[in-house]
C-alpha cells in the first residue's frame, strides 16, 4: 500500500499524520486552543503565525512515528478549503514545498469530505451509502454518501454551526472556551426539560437555525437574574438539548428517506454524550447502524485528510506550483 502524508492547518490545530489504505500509521495533532481560549475564539492571524512555527516539527513527528522517510512516502495531501485563509495558507505552502522537493504529486483535499471520510479509516470502516452529520465549531451539514468523492449536501445551517452556538451558550453561562465540554458536564447535573427553547426551522426541514435558540437563551439568563447553580445546571442541559435534538432528529430522517442503512457522525460536536444517545435512539428504532470514530478522528486532524486524499485526483507533480518555469525542472527521482 502507498503511504499518503497528510497536513491539516485550515483553523487552530496544526496536524501531519501517514495513512496506508484505511490503516492509520501516524496521526500528530499540535492544538492552538490554549494560545486562543483568552480571546473566546480563534484569532486568524494568531493561528496562521503558529501554524508557521509549529507545521515542520508536526511533519517531522508524523513521519518520524510512521517510521517512514519523505522518500518513502507516495503522495503528499493536504486541506485546500474551507477553513482560515492565512492558517491554511501555511499548509498548502508546506505541502506544496515538500511535495516539489520529493517530486511527489499533491492531493488537494476540502476540509469536509476529510471529516466524512474519517469513518472509512479503521476501525470504524464504513462503506457506502450513509447519511452523515458534521458539526463543529464552524460547520453543521448533512451529506449523503453513496461514493467517497462525492458527497451529495442535503442540508445545512443557515446561521450558526452547532459548536459554535454550544460555545456562546457556554459563554452566556460563565463556561470558559471551548465550551462543549463544560457546558455538557454542567448539563448532566441539570434538568433538560425545565426549560422550553425553541427549536429552529420546520420539523420536517433538513437546515438547521441556531440564533433563535441562542437568543431566547441570552434571555433567559438575563430574566433569571443571578443563577445558582442548580437554575445553571437546568439552562445548559435545555439548551444543550435544543441544540443536540434537530441534529439527531434531522440525521435519522435524511437516512430513513435516503433508504440507507447507517448514519455517521464526525465534528467536534460528535464528541457530545446527549448527541450520541439521541442518534443511537433515533438510529436503533428504524434499524440503522450508527458509525462514530473515535474522539481523536472527530476533531480537526489529518488523518482523516490522509482518508479523503485517497478519493481525491492528485494533482501531478509539479503541476500544483502552476509556475510556467519549474515546468521545465528536471523531477528529483
Ligand atoms: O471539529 P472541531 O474540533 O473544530 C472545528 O470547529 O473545526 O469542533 C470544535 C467544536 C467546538 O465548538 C466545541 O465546543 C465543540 O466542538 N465540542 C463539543 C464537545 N466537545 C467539543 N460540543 C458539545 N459537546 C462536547 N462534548
Ligand atoms: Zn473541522
């Protein structure tokens, strides 16, 4: 099998990993979220100038845990879009110099067919079709799969991403950043149906809306006056399932209507207890098989780049320079 060099730095965690076919053979993550928590959120400039310090280190690592050298590697992959311009920028520059330098072709790979394509790595090894969530700090989306390389959108969200809607309710509760975590823990202490918030757009849609939810909790907070911890501990736990219920409602539905036989789940959000049980609920009652990677596969990492690369064309070498005067360059091997 020909081992595939993976970079990740579309947001505020700079990744290298090797994978061979679904096996993974070295996965680094270097996390910025410490440099950010100050701010309440990622700073684009703060994570572009760390991605730069930290990405040939992480490179080094992966290669190094893999046991591999450059020379050994087939194909170089990197995330080419969505994500912060300057952080994904760094990568791109990286794999592009190191692929140029090895004369190895370049994988250009989109951020979310990586976190689809996180389940066809092993263990988990989903084949197709599926229906699968992604919701993260900055995507909520519905895909239906019945190929790798192309995932078909069905639905997504028209305002907030889900992680970013559970990191300003956790905000509004006094919770640190990020505030997944803390905000589930909290909510495990309190009663979800004390509170009645709204949940956004029709039954039936396959988007999803968050702001309504996030406004009707600002006001609550603020009617509530000062919250002990018990009337904190109810907010977190209603708002946490406002927001986790159309995930796992609208992903079984896509599912039944699609007339597939598994859902799957990737984002950091995937990560959220109440989520993963309202699915296995949802998913066991119309016989679906649910695929959940492991934690580290559902957050920001280049595994799962390794993964989709595989379904992706590569560019040849050095084509991905587009500079009309290497064309010419003799290739290293
Ligand atoms: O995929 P991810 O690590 O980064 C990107 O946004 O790309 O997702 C981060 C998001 C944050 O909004 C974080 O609060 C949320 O995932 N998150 C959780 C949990 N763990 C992380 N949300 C709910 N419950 C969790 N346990
Ligand atoms: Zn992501």
């Amino acid at each position: 099998m020909s081992p595939i060099l993976a970079i990740e730095t579309s947001c505020d965690e700079t990744a290298a990993a090797v994978v061979l076919g679904r096996e993974i053979a070295s996965s680094v993550v270097a996390s910025q979220a410490d440099l950010h928590a100050p701010y309440g959120g990622v700073v684009p400039e703060v994570a572009a100038r760390h991605h730069l310090g930290t990405v040939n280190a992480v490179v080094d690592r992966a290669l190094d845990d893999a046991g591999l050298a450059l020379e050994e590697v087939a194909t170089i992959a990197v995330t080419q879009r969505p994500g912060l311009i300057g952080a994904l920028l760094v990568g791109v520059s990286t794999a592009k110099a190191l692929a140029y330098a090895a004369g190895l072709p370049l994988a250009m790979v989109d951020h979310l067919h990586g976190h689809i394509a996180a389940v066809w790595l092993e263990p988990v090894a989903l084949d197709p079709p599926f229906v699968s969530l992604i919701a993260s700090g900055g995507h909520t989306r519905l895909d239906l799969v019945t190929d790798y390389a192309r995932p078909r959108l069905l639905g997504q969200t028209i305002d907030d991403a889900a992680g970013e809607a559970i990191d300003k309710g956790a905000r509004l509760l006094g919770l640190g950043y990020p505030g997944g975590p803390a905000l589930e823990r909290l909510a495990r202490e309190g009663d979800r149906s004390a509170h009645r918030f709204p949940v956004g757009l029709e039954r039936r849609s396959r988007d999803f809306s968050f702001a309504g939810v996030k406004t009707a909790l600002l006001y609550a907070v603020r009617e509530a006056g000062p919250l002990g911890d018990r009337a904190r501990a109810d907010l977190a736990a209603s708002y946490q399932e406002a927001v986790v219920r159309p995930l796992a409602d609208r992903l079984v539905a896509a599912a039944v209507a699609e007339g597939v036989p598994a859902v799957a789940l990737g984002g950091g959000v995937a990560a959220n207890g109440r989520l993963r049980e309202l699915v296995e609920e949802r998913a066991s009652g119309e016989g679906l098989l649910v695929a959940v990677p492991d934690r580290a596969l559902c957050t920001d990492n280049a595994a799962m780049i390794g993964a989709a690369a595989q379904f992706t064309e590569p560019v040849p070498w050095p084509d991905y320079l587009g500079l009309d005067a290497v064309a010419t360059a003799s290739r290293p091997r």
